[in-house]
C-alpha cells in the first residue's frame, strides 16, 4: 500500500472572531483557497477561529490580508492528516 502525500498548510491565528471572518472574506476576495478551523493550541490563546492556506498560497494570502490592512497574530506550518 503507498503512502498518500501529505500536503503542508500555513496556519493563520488571530485575536479575534471579526478579523478571522474578515480575512476569510478577503481571501474569498483575492481567490486565495482556505478553510476555517479551530485554532490549533501551538498558536496561543488566540480565538476560536484559525485560517488554513496551502503554504504555495501563503505568500498571496498575506499580500491580500496586508493590503487590507487585515492583521493576524500567530501563524504555524502544518501537514494535513
């Protein structure tokens, strides 16, 4: 049986529900790929809500959320399961 590749993801913590939902939406915006799930411990007592970003993605996502002026606190790299 082959190993299935495991892809890596950057991770996006932030302060607050309003800037995770923003920058999601900014995302959608700018056609950057993400998914929103629980904030992994590692990241911090942060909210609830964290972003994931294919780490090819990751350089475009935070263009997008800088030029929105769309702040994240913690960021982690992250291979899916």
């Amino acid at each position: 049986m082959s190993e299935v590749e495991r892809r890596l993801y950057r991770v996006y913590g932030f302060e607050s529900t309003h800037d995770a939902l923003t920058a999601e939406a900014v995302l959608r915006d700018a056609g950057v790929a993400t998914t929103v799930m629980p904030t992994p411990r590692e990241l911090g007592e942060l909210c609830g809500i964290a972003l994931r970003v294919a780490v090819e993605a990751a350089e475009d996502a935070e263009m997008a959320m800088r030029a929105r002026a769309v702040v994240w606190r913690a960021t982690m790299e992250l291979l899916d399961r």
